[in-house]
C-alpha cells in the first residue's frame, strides 16, 4: 500500500511538455523528501539512544559493583592496616622478651677479652684460675667454679694480635660480679697482655648499644654517668632527675632534653691487647727503606764523623 502511494505522488508529479513542473509541486516535493528524512533521522537516533541507553545501564551496573568491591577492599585493607599494626607491636615485644630472657640466660657469663691464643681449650680453664686468683686472692677454689668456658664460635683473625674472646660461665653469680668490677677498677694482665672482662651479651643488645654510641660518647665526654637497664634501656642521672632512653631513633631529642650536643663519630678502630692501635692488615709485604751510604769525599780521603 505504502508503495503504491509512492508511485501515485511520483506519478502526480511527472512533467510533460504540455505540463511544466511547478513552484508548488517543488515545494511539496521538497517537503515530502524532508518528512521522510526526518523520520528516518528520528528513527535512526531513536535506536542508537536506546543503544546507548543500555550500555551506560551495562557501565553503571558495573561501575557500581566496582565501587561496592573497592569499599570491601578499603575496610580490608585498613582492617589489615590494624592488624599488621598490632602485630609489629606485638612481634616486637616479643623480640624484647626473648632478648631479655637470652641475656637472663647469660647472667653468670663473662667474656674475656686479650687472652692469646696460645692458651689452647684444655688449659682455659687452669690459665682463667690464675687470673681471676690475680683479681680475687681471697676467693677459694669453690668459689672460682666454672661452668664451662670456650672461645668465641668464629674463624682465627688474621691479625695475631686479636684473639678470640673466651666466654667463661661462673658457677656462682656473686663472684661473676666481684670479677667484672675488680678488672674494670684494675685491668688484669696475662703473659704481658692486658686482658678486659665484660659480661656477656645477646647480640642484639650489643647492637643497640652501638646504635646509642654517638650518644654514651657525648655523656663520657661532659663527665656524666650513665647506666644499662634491661630490658634494653639507657639511664641517665642528671640535676635530680632520671631521663630513659630505650629506642635509638629518639636519640637526638634525648640529648636536647639534657641539654647536650651530640659529639660527630670518630673513626671506630679499638685498640689490641696491649692498649696500641692496630694496624690495618694489607696482604702485599711492606718495604724497609734502604739507608743511603754517605757521599764519599771527591779526594778519596777518609771522611770525618
């Protein structure tokens, strides 16, 4: 029907030359064309807006269950943020536990330092008696006991001037003490080598107290007095007052509170046994310097002295 209608409007407007086309029969022509162009544009636009309706429909669906998931993953991620908090803290204070109970485990322990290696394992034993007798000449046998006493579990240095440290467990606390204080006072000797005695540590408390060097180094140098607690901790007395120190990132403000300047690090190179510095260790041999021979008198005569 739609086609027939068609073709009777584009019969109506067939010219012949008896017929001319008209100005009227252009202008309906003209719009009729652009009826038809507008209902097809209309239908045209009508069906991608629906196009695209369903995809922002499709994107605003997704995008919604994105945004559902990315709060699901903000409140995990600060529920984890909590739980790796506390378990820092956690771990943390467990470290310190296990810390402190190693250096509990140590208490009776002293490490010698200075004693030669020629002292072999089965004369340690016999050769710390003699020492420690040196520093305790009222101490008895009984009170002298050992546990057991071993180098250090490390390879030989290479510089012979720097044995092994001897760590000896004494049988009784109070002597352990009475031996730590008396070397401190008056530095014992062994075979013409100066031999120290400290207690004995756990590794990481020897860490910390590195850590804090810069610090126990301005104290010593301003004359003021200092002690280690434990769990690890720095005390410091000073105008009636006890000032804490027990982590080494607080150092500065520490030293501010005290109203001191940290002193810069010197160069870290202890000195051997025998209180002389040490040379540093080079594999290529070192060179003598040759004398040069006097300049003999042009006249071949004997030069004076």
């Amino acid at each position: 029907m739609e086609g027939s209608d068609k073709e009777t409007t584009h019969n109506r407007y067939l010219t012949t030359a008896d017929s001319p086309l008209t100005k009227r029969d252009l202008q309906n022509l003209l719009q009729e064309a652009t009826a038809e162009i507008k209902a097809h544009t209309k239908a045209e636009l009508n069906r991608q807006i629906q196009s695209l309706k369903a995809d922002l429909e499709a994107l605003s669906h997704r995008t919604d269950h994105a945004e559902a998931k990315l709060t699901k993953l903000a409140d995990t991620t600060s529920s984890h943020s909590q739980d790796i908090t506390y378990l820092h803290g956690k771990l943390a204070a467990l470290e310190e536990e296990i810390e402190d109970l190693n250096n509990r485990s140590r208490r009776n322990n002293i490490r010698v330092r200075g004693l030669p290696e020629t002292v072999t394992n089965d004369q340690l034993q016999a050769s710390l008696t003699d020492l420690f007798n040196t520093l305790l000449p009222e101490a008895t046998q009984h009170d002298l006991a050992m546990d057991r006493a071993h180098r250090a579990l490390r390879p030989l240095a290479l510089n012979p001037d720097t044995p092994r440290d001897v760590i000896v467990r004494m049988h009784r606390f109070p002597i352990k003490e009475q031996l730590v204080r008396q070397a401190r006072q008056n530095p014992p000797t062994f075979q013409q080598q100066t031999i120290a005695l400290y207690q004995d540590l756990a590794p990481s408390t020897l860490k910390k107290r590195r850590d804090l060097r810069q610090l126990t180094n301005t104290l010593n140098h301003h004359s003021i007095r200092y002690m280690w607690g434990h769990p690890f901790k720095l005390l410091v007395r000073r105008e009636n007052q006890t000032h804490i120190l027990s982590n080494a990132a607080e150092m500065i403000p520490f030293a501010e509170s005290l109203g001191l300047t940290l002193l810069p690090l010197q160069p870290n190179r202890p000195p051997g046994p025998r209180g002389r510095r040490q040379e540093p260790i080079s594999h290529s041999p070192r060179r003598t310097p040759r004398k040069r021979a006097p300049p003999r008198p042009q006249d071949g005569s004997p030069q004076r002295h």
